[in-house]
C-alpha cells in the first residue's frame, strides 16, 4: 500500500513531535520550515562567540520529555544531557531583598518557615493537592483532544473534579494557605507561563507548582535548542523530511478536502495537513474564506497571553548577584498585569525575568563572558518600534546594575531586541503574541480553537492556539494528541497511545 503524504507547517515543538508519531504509524512525512533552521520560537542563534536561546529558556516537567522519547524506545540522555539547577531560581526585590529557590522539598519547607511560621506545614499540604492536579492534569486531562464534553465524562476525572479546583483562582487558593507576600509572590509567578494574571487563571494551575517545587527546574548541556535537536534528530531515523525556508503560501482545495499546499509559489500534493504554525494565520490567510470555521471576530474576542520585549546581550565580564534564572519583583505586579491584561499599553514600570545559562553552561559564552536573555512581559497587539526598544532596554538596564550592584551596558559586546514585529515576521504570530491563548476557564479544552476543522476533512491543527495549551511540554503532547486524531479518521494505520 502506497503510504500517505502529510505535510507539516511548521517545526515547532508541537510539529516534530506529530512529525515522530506520524512517522511511526507509517505515513509519509514532510515538515515545511519558513526560516532556515528548526525549532520555531526554541530556535537558537550565535553571535560573537555567544549562543542564544530564541525562546523557551525554563525545562521544567522533566517526565513529559522523558515519555516523549520513551515512547520511542529512547532515552532524554541519548540525546541531551541535563543538569537539575539548585537553586531553582533567584528573586530580587527591592534593594539587596534576595531569596534563593533551592531544589528539594525538604530545603524549600525551611525556607518556607523561616518566611512564615507554621508555612513549612502548609507546603506540604499545598504540594500534594498540586500533585493530584499534576497527576490528574499532566496524565490524563491534557490528552483529551477537546472535541466534545463527553471525554471528560470519565469515572476518575469525575471524582475529582472538585479537587481540581476549577472553579476559584488560583490567587484566591494560594492565599488560603499562606500570608506572607514573598511567599504568594513565589506560588502566583509560575502561572504567568499560562498567560493570564493569577486571579483569572483556575487553580487547577497549581499544578505547575508541583512542576515547579516538586519536579525541578533542569538545564540541558548547551541550551533549549538541544531538545529540538534530539526531537530532529528523531524524527529524521524514523524517515521524516524536513525543508527549510519554505514559505507555505496557500491550502489549495477540492470539495470538503485540501489538495496540498502551495509552496514558495510550487503546490506539492499531501493526503493531510497538520497545522503546526500560528492558526490564526493559517486559518484566516491561508485558507479560502468558505472553508474557514472560525471567523475573524472569533478571534478578535480571544484573550491572548502576553507577548514580550526579549533583549539578547553578550556582556564582556562575569557577573555578580545572578542565578541562572532570576526574576525582578522590585516593581509593582499587579500594575504591570493591569497593562497587560485589562488596559493594553506598554508598562510604566515592568517585572522582568533574566537568564544567565553561562552561570551552569561554558559553552554558551566566551570565556570569561555572560550570556544574558533579558525578558518583559508585555500586552500583544501594541505599537513596536526601535525609539520603545531603547526606551526600556535602558529602563530595565539601569534597575539590573542597581539591583545587582554592577556596572553591565560598557561591558556590552552584543546586543540584540526581539518584539511584537519579530514574532510577525518570523512565526505570523497572532498580534504578534509569544505565548498563544491565555489558559482562562472559557479558553480551556473544548472552549479552544479546535484540533480539527468540521469543513475540511484532512486538515488538523496543533500547537499553541490550540489544546491542550502554552508552554514546550503541552506543545509536545499537542503533536501527540494531533497524530493520534489524524490515525483515528485513518483506518489501517497504528495507534498513537
């Protein structure tokens, strides 16, 4: 039997990772790229002697990408090697206030107490509800490919429905358990991967404190892209093709079912389609107007998650006072979340997130050099341009040298911004977001943008605008879940279990 073509839009997380199980189940696979490398918003460049993530800098949910590989008879390590950080994570207040994360449940319920007494308790309490979420969420939940109510009908998930919180925020449930401020601060801030403030995201989410607390943060040996390389990798021994700069144009169609795609200007047939890039873009661009399912004031009502103003800098000394990862809570969060999400402008006076891999990772930098990825996030759809860029490149600039005590900007060798007209530009990113869809109730499972199309029968969609939602490790299960639907409608193929 001749095998079927499908064409992948995209070499994000989401498409080789549907790429790998299509693969497996038999089909004929071609990945399409519009940029010259793989990895979508985990691509990499290198500059001056340094190597930058693009994007996702947090490895966090170590068994996700362990089952991914698993799955395939492999191991993370046969491709990449990772390290667990320790501590977590840095955060800086205002002045010298610091407060180091460590890795293990015993250190954190110290720190815990020594914050507030009585809190170490309440950790452990406040854990293993968040791991019967992460268990009941990450296992099982996410999975669901959100085509109907009814899979959610289920004994187990009935049964613990109640527990998982749905209902009440999660800002509201964290307080229930703690008072001190550093303490809800450290508990809210993991929630801002999910793209929505913490009074409006369900506490379902702290699930991600588990994550978080629990599962640890982990570096892999030379950076994020080390993943999407082991997942290229992958794919190509189980005969999936990847083309790169190919510029998917048009779905060309017949009836109820596309044809294939148009190509830097070529149509190339495929039996299926699988979006992985913005679906937005592909809806509302590439496909004729009749075969749409959703329209343009659809997604003009979606709550979108922040989108953010990156500065990629190679800096000429070592620096002192920084962690791997460190985030600035010196400024006020909640004002800052009203300008993201309620009153969309650019911030008065920004949180902001610094990576340094140098501090675990030589190679990422000169000797004797830092790395640094410096991020703020930000409302999406606002007006971006280089005279704002230098605005708060100097702002953020000026409160790192003063929280961390040293001098950075004339130690600068590289310097480099990335914004809303990049992430355009580069991935036809919806108003020029970085995360997709905000993880609100009325934009979780069925309530998102559906993995299938109901007017084109082989056309299906995966990613971050889709289920189950932001972030690498659902991006990853996002092309499992896309894959084990499209064999489902085939008939004669394997299972993606």
């Amino acid at each position: 039997m001749e095998k079927r073509r499908v064409g992948i839009i995209g070499s994000g997380f989401s498409g080789i990772s549907a790429a790998c199980f299509l693969a497996e189940a038999g089909f004929d696979v071609t990945v399409l790229e519009k940029n010259d490398s793989p990895g979508g918003r985990a691509r990499k460049f290198h500059e001056a002697g340094f190597t930058f993530d693009m994007g996702p800098s947090w490895y966090w949910m170590p068994d996700v990408f362990e089952s991914f590989f698993r799955h395939f008879g492999k191991r993370v390590d046969e491709f990449y090697h990772l390290v667990r950080l320790d501590p977590s994570y840095r955060i800086i207040y205002d002045g010298h206030d610091t407060l180091d994360v460590p890795a293990g449940a015993d250190a954190l319920r110290v720190l815990f107490e020594s914050l507030e007494p009585g809190s170490g308790e309440q950790l452990k309490k406040f854990l293993a509800e968040s791991k019967f979420k992460y268990d009941l969420g990450m296992h099982d939940l996410v999975y669901k490919p959100g085509l109907s109510f009814t899979e959610f009908f289920d004994v187990t998930l009935m049964k613990g429905l109640f527990k998982l919180h749905v209902f009440e925020s999660i800002s509201s449930y964290i307080k229930k358990y703690f008072k001190s401020t550093k303490l809800i601060q450290l508990l809210e801030f993991p929630v801002l991967f999910l793209g929505a403030a913490p009074e409006k995201t369900p506490a379902l989410y702290s699930l991600m404190n588990y994550a978080d607390m629990a599962l640890g943060t982990w570096y892999p040996l030379g950076g994020m892209h080390k993943v999407i390389e082991g997942m290229v990798s992958l794919a190509t021994s189980l005969g999936v093709k990847f083309l790169y700069n190919r510029n998917v144009e048009q779905l060309e169609m017949n009836t109820t079912k596309t044809k294939g795609l148009v190509v830097n200007g070529t149509f190339q047939p495929y039996d299926y389609v699988v979006a992985g890039a913005d679906y937005h873009h592909v809806e509302q661009h590439l496909l004729p107007a009749p075969y749409r399912r959703y329209s343009e004031a659809y997604w003009q009502k979606r709550v979108m998650a922040p989108s953010c103003l990156i500065f990629y800098l190679g800096v000429r000394k070592k620096m002192d006072n920084l962690r791997h990862h460190t985030l600035f809570f010196d400024a006020d969060f909640k004002q800052h979340a009203a300008q993201i999400y309620d009153d969309p402008q650019w911030p008065a006076a920004p949180q902001f997130y610094v990576s340094c891999p140098s501090k675990t990772d030589p190679t990422v930098a000169p000797e004797g050099c830092e790395n640094l990825f410096i991020l703020i996030p930000v409302a999406p759809d606002l007006d971006d341009s280089e005279e704002i860029r230098e605005h708060y490149f100097q702002m953020v600039m000026k409160r790192l040298e003063k929280l961390t005590g040293q001098d950075i900007r004339e130690y600068l060798v590289f310097k480099k911004s990335y914004a809303h007209r990049d992430f355009v530009a580069d991935y036809n990113a919806f108003k020029g977001n970085a995360y997709g869809l905000a993880n609100t109730l009325l934009q979780t499972a069925t309530l998102r943008p559906s993995i299938v199309n109901k007017k084109v029968d082989n056309l299906f969609y995966t990613g971050q605008l889709t289920v189950p939602g932001p972030g690498v490790p659902p991006a990853i299960i996002s092309g499992q879940v896309v894959a084990r639907e499209l064999i489902r409608r085939h008939p004669g193929f394997s299972k993606v279990n």
